[in-house]
C-alpha cells in the first residue's frame, strides 16, 4: 500500500530533478536562451527543499512532536 511517507520520499528527488528537465527542455527546443533558463535550475532544489521543511514542521513528524 503506498502512504503519506513513500509518497513524501519519492517527491523529494523528482522535485529535485524538475528544475533541471525544465531548463533542459527550454534549452532544447530553442524557445528559451541560456539566461532565461539558468534560474530554473535550483527552483527543483529549492521545492524538495520546501517540502521536506513542509513536512518537518506542519507535517506528522510535527504533530507528534507536539503531543
């Protein structure tokens, strides 16, 4: 059965890796050029980031810390 934290452990590197397939597929297709797409780069780093703070502090590992 997959739960809440499969789920959360499988996003963490899909969200990491996204920032990287979409500056390469600007890059690839021509639309973008190299400064447009540069920034996009670390916005998968900074979204795994967020999740992973999104969990720890108003997730379940929160919650029972709480109690």
């Amino acid at each position: 059965m997959f739960e809440r934290p499969d789920a959360v452990l499988t996003a963490i590197p899909l969200l990491a890796l996204s920032g990287l397939a979409l500056r390469s597929a600007i890059a690839l297709t021509g639309i973008g050029t190299g400064l447009l797409a540069a920034p996009l780069a670390p916005v998968g780093y900074l979204a795994a980031l967020s999740l992973v703070f999104r969990e720890l502090f108003t997730g379940p590992v929160a919650e029972e810390a709480t109690e």
